[in-house]
C-alpha cells in the first residue's frame, strides 16, 4: 500500500498538468498548436451581463504579456476561444455587443464595418455548452470555429487587432474581464 501511494504521489509531480486555467466550470489548455505555433493561455475571463455570466473567454498568444496595447497589436498567432454559459446570448444580442465593441473599440470601423457584418453572419443563438474558436494569424486572417465548424475566415492584420481590441481596448465588456483575460 505504501509503494502504491508513493507512485502515485510520483505520477501527480511528474504528470503535466493538462489545463493551465479554470473558471465557472470552463478548463483550458495550458498551450494549443495553431498551425505550426504553439500559442500559451494569457488569461482567463468571465463576461457577465447584469447578473448572467453568458462566456468564459481565454486569450492565446505566442508571446503572453499583460500589456493590452501589445495584445492587441503585437504581430503574432493570437487565439481566442468563448464558453458559453447561458442559452440567453441570441444572435441579436451577439450581434449587437460585437458592433458596439468594435465601435467603442477601433477608431477606424468605418474601414471593417463591412468584415464585421460578415463575421456576425457566423453566428447564431448561442446556448450553453456552446464553444467559439476565434484563430488569428498574421497575414492569413481571423479563422472562427463554432462547435467544430470552421464558418469562415476574415481578412486583415486590422481586423484581427480590431477583435482582439473589443476584450482589451478602452472600452471592454468590463475591467474584470479585461484583466483576466490579460492574466492581471
């Protein structure tokens, strides 16, 4: 019994954890491969709406840094991934916090605005159990991943800073979720 326990004290040490991060229920991956790039958990975040937690949200990046300007603007593979909470986040509601984001957020919407639309059309009613992948690399795009469905691929290094931009800019969900998702 003794030799047992001293084993499996030995395998927990050695074992690597496989999640780095968890919140409200939602592990996440301590790294993740995106192409040939491994890409570290920064940081995690609940996004509450009055009193509903609709997602937690965990940021990716090559390099991690709890600095908002370079999360957002750095070029490098960044990744996004939300776990939804609640059945509450209909495909109004989605679509009306991610144009108020991107305008709160980018001083320059006028010159995604049309990218935007076409990214909210990947989106529907959301509900609990849900899972978005949003995988962001320079000079190929902002990928979005829905529950294992690739819906499409958006254009544009700006448009990927833009994105990143709604969770950390001025203006984000909340200060908690900003701070979490940049590991502060």
């Amino acid at each position: 019994m003794k030799r047992f326990l001293i084993t499996l004290i030995a395998l927990a040490l050695v074992v690597p954890v496989a999640w780095a991060g968890g919140l409200a229920g939602v592990k996440m991956d301590e790294k993740v491969m995106v192409d040939s790039d491994t890409v570290k958990l920064n940081g995690m975040g609940v996004r509450k709406k009055l009193w509903v937690k609709v997602y937690v949200g965990g940021l990716y990046l090559e390099h991690p840094t709890t600095n908002a300007e370079n999360a957002a603007h750095s070029k490098q593979t960044k990744k996004m991934v939300m776990h939804f909470l609640t059945n509450k986040a209909t495909k109004k509601k989605m679509d009306a916090a991610w144009i108020e984001g991107f305008e709160a957020n980018w001083g320059h919407y006028g010159d995604i605005k049309a990218r935007v639309m076409t990214f909210n059309s990947y989106f529907g009613d959301m509900d609990d159990g849900d899972v978005v992948e949003m995988t962001l690399v320079p000079g190929k795009g902002t990928t979005v991943v829905v529950n294992g469905a690739t819906k499409g691929t958006i254009e544009g290094d700006d448009f990927a800073e833009a994105l990143v931009n709604v969770w950390v800019g001025d203006t984000p969900p909340t200060d908690e979720f900003k701070k979490g998702i940049l590991g502060e």
